[in-house]
C-alpha cells in the first residue's frame, strides 16, 4: 500500500484506476479483524493521498467506509464475534480521511453525523 500511496503521489493520472480498482479491496482489507500495524499504516496512508488529490475526495469517501460498518448483511463481525478489531480499523481511516482532507473538517464531520442519525434506529 505504501508504493500504491507513492504511486498515487507521483502519476495523478491513477486516479481513476485506483478509485474503481484498489479503493474497493482497500475498504474489503480494512474490514478484516487481522489487519494490523504496518498493513493498516499502509491503507491509511493511501486514503491519506487519495483525499489530498481532490477537494471532495473525503466528502465522498467517509460516508464509504462509513458504511461499512453499517451495512445490513453485517459483514463486519460484531464485538461479542471478536469484530473490535475491524471497527477500530474503519474508525482509523476515516480518521484519516478526514485529517487529510482539503475540505473543512467540520462540513465532513456534520455529514458524517447525518449518516449516523440517519442509519442508526
């Protein structure tokens, strides 16, 4: 994921690609409760470049992962199934989605916040 991020950084031009090819197995990868350390660092720094390249890129995107956690077939194991692991990995990243975004943190934060209302009884 770190040569992914440098890629990123130096040929703009993947964008496209890496949003139809590597974004989907990134949000599959950050899903998992063995994910960890250095592999978790590498997501991170993607997402990190991914929204830097684009004003909306973090708008667009932490709604994304935050539906991961939140989608009905509850592919994320719950915490009585070990699934803590997995939350805190989605948590991360839009963590740092939104730290690395050129949009106000606060506008992605208020929308954030609607998704929650919105998805949750």
């Amino acid at each position: 994921m770190h040569v992914i991020a440098q890629m990123q950084k130096q040929q703009p031009a993947l964008r496209d690609h890496l949003e139809t090819e590597i974004l989907p197995a990134t949000q599959e990868a950050i899903q998992s409760p063995l994910l960890h350390s250095a592999a978790l660092e590498g997501i991170q720094e993607f997402f990190a470049v991914f929204v830097r390249a684009t004003p909306e890129g973090a708008q667009d995107l932490v709604p994304q992962l935050f539906d991961l956690l939140v989608r009905t077939n509850k592919s994320i194991p719950t915490a009585e199934d070990g699934g803590t692991q997995a939350f805190a990995n989605v948590a991360k990243c839009i963590g740092t989605t939104v730290e690395n975004s050129q949009a106000p943190a606060q506008a992605i934060v208020a929308e954030f916040i609607k998704s929650v209302k919105v998805r949750t009884p």
